[in-house]
C-alpha cells in the first residue's frame, strides 16, 4: 500500500511537467516553422520527405536536451528556463546550417532528401549535445 501511496504522490508532478513539455514543445515547432523561408507542413502534406526529415529532426534534437532538462530541474522554472536555452540552440542550428549550405531552402522546398537527411542529423548531433551539457 505504501508503494502505490508514493506512486500517486508523484503523479501531480508527473502530470505538471508532462503538460510543460508538451507545451514548450508545441512552442518550439510553432517557432521553427515560422522561422524557416518555407512551409513545412504543407510540404509534408504533399510527401516531401526532405521537409520531414529537417522538421522531424530540429524536433528530436530539441526534445533531448528538453529530456535531460526535465530530469536535472530543481523546480518548474529552472526547467523552463532550461527549455527555453534549449529552444535557441535548435532555433541556432537552423540558421547555421542554412549559412553553411547554400541554398538550403530551395533544397527543402524541392524535396532533396540528402539534405533534408544532413539537416536532421546536424539538429539530432547538436541537440545530443546540447543535452549533455545539461547534465551535472
């Protein structure tokens, strides 16, 4: 009984930092999706894989270091101003690769995979990263 009486003591927290993340991260796409010269979403609704892939990966490079984020925080705010460092550093990566790839976004637009696939593997590398130094 004592087992299942800690369990639901962890529950308010559990559901708190559920709905954060979920915000935080419904945030960051809205965000990116702004930021970017072209219309993720509509060129994924059409199959273009290379939009997939650049979204889906600016997505799980800030979701890792928002992971970590949420394993290390003290309390709710240092977790969103955690988040919030995290989102930059994605929102980061995005420009720099468009500034190392020329014609990144013509690339996307026209479906490109290879550079869609460099694109979300850059965003998944760095945010690892970024997830690392968050660790103590």
């Amino acid at each position: 009984m004592q087992e299942l009486l800690a369990l639901l003591a962890g529950v308010p927290k559990f559901v708190t930092y559920l709905a954060l993340s979920l915000a935080v991260a419904m945030l960051f796409v809205a965000i990116y999706v702004r930021i970017t010269p072209y219309r993720e979403l509509e060129l994924i609704r059409n199959n273009n894989v290379a939009a997939a892939l650049s979204l889906g990966g600016s997505f799980l490079g800030f979701c890792l270091p928002l992971a970590v984020t949420i394993s290390y925080s003290v309390n709710v705010l240092d977790f969103l101003l955690w988040a919030l460092v995290a989102m930059v550093v994605q929102i980061g990566v995005h420009f720099l690769m468009r500034a190392l790839i020329p014609g990144l976004t013509d690339a996307v637009k026209e479906g490109r995979t290879a550079v869609g696939t460099l694109s979300a593997f850059v965003a998944i590398g760095l945010g690892t990263l970024n997830a690392a130094c968050l660790t103590p």
